[in-house]
C-alpha cells in the first residue's frame, strides 16, 4: 500500500461543467468530515462535493457519498478509482459546477472517475511499511558506526548521551534481526537492544 504525502488538485470540464478534484491525507473519519466541510465552505456555489476516502493500514475503512448526484453515478465510481490505485489514507473530493448540459447515468461516472484519475496522476505518494521502534543503548566509541548502520538500512533515529548513548530508532521490521545482530557484533556484546514498540505500518522516509 502507498499512501500520499501531500495534498493535490486539478481540474477538468465535460460539457461546461467543472469538475475539480482534490486530493488529501486523511487517516481518520473526524479529519475526512473537517476536510470534507472545509471544501464545502471554499466552494459556496458548487452544485455537488463528491466524496471518496479509503483508510487503514490495509485499506479497509472507507467512505464514499454521491451528495445528491444520482446514486451510484459519483462516489461510488471515484472509489472504485481509489480501491485500483493501492492508495491507502486517502480523501478524494470532487467539486462539481453544473454547466447547464445533463449528462445523464454514464456521464457522470466516466466524468468522476476521470477526475479521480487526473488527481491520482499528479499525486505524490509514499511506500507504507512495517516498522519497529528500538531502544538501543551503548558506549559513546561505536556510534558513529551504529549510526552509519541505521543510516544504511533507512531508519529514523535520534540519539540522547548521557553515561553512554541511548538511541531511539524506528527500523524497518525486516531489518530488525539483521540490525540487531551487527549491533552486538559491534559492542563485542555489550550493546542493550530493546523492543519498546510493536512493528506497525509507517511511512518511509
């Protein structure tokens, strides 16, 4: 799964009318509504604002409203868009302003979900992972190489010295073992390596 790192939003017209499509990270179904209320305001005069959102660290959750398109002619379709992008935490709105031409049932799903495409293409996106959080604490004449260690296998980390120094770092799971291991190797044993949080899904830096 991707999730996105950066709003986005483009435009597109079909028979005089415009349809403008917004993209946002969303994680939460109180930010969707904020978000959702937000556009709403922006856009006093807009006919409809279509929603589509897919949440969850597997895309689980999701939310779509047609708000009073014909059912199934707008929502529904951008969602469809969503679910093929492999895009997780993710809030698509489209903003539509009639144009005074019907379009009729088919019409408007090809015309939603070309815009949920045109937003989708320009979107910028990040791989979301497992991660797992360390306490590793050890003396002050390895760091520089368990810090280039941590480096190489794309974790984050920052680093408190005191008596010795303890770092906090998030490490991709599948990295965890090896990691580890380098790290005793270094400290001829010394080192302290603890779990201090579960592996979950983050986004990689």
């Amino acid at each position: 799964m991707r999730i996105p790192i950066a709003p986005a939003s483009t435009e597109i017209e079909v028979k005089r009318s415009r349809f403008i499509a917004i993209a946002e990270p969303v994680t939460n179904t109180e930010e969707m509504k904020a978000m959702i209320s937000a556009v709403r305001n922006q856009h006093p005069q807009a006919n409809h604002v279509v929603h589509a959102a897919i949440m969850g660290k597997d895309g689980a959750q999701f939310s779509f409203s047609d708000d009073h398109e014909p059912k199934h002619t707008a929502g529904r379709p951008m969602l469809e868009v969503l679910k093929g992008s492999n895009t997780t935490n993710i809030l698509l709105m489209v903003v539509r302003y009639f144009g005074g031409t019907l379009l009729g049932t088919g019409g408007l799903v090809k015309a939603y979900g070309d815009a949920a495409k045109a937003v989708l293409s320009i979107l910028k996106t990040e791989e979301l992972i497992h991660r797992t959080t360390l306490e590793i604490t050890i003396d002050y004449d390895i760091y520089e190489q368990v810090q280039n260690l941590l480096n190489e296998n794309k974790s984050q980390f920052k680093a408190d010295f005191a008596t010795q120094v303890t770092i906090v770092a998030i490490v991709p799971t599948s990295q965890v073992e090896t990691v580890s291991t380098q790290i005793t190797n270094l400290s001829a044993g010394t080192a302290v390596i603890l779990v201090t949080q579960a592996p979950e899904h983050q986004v990689v830096q």
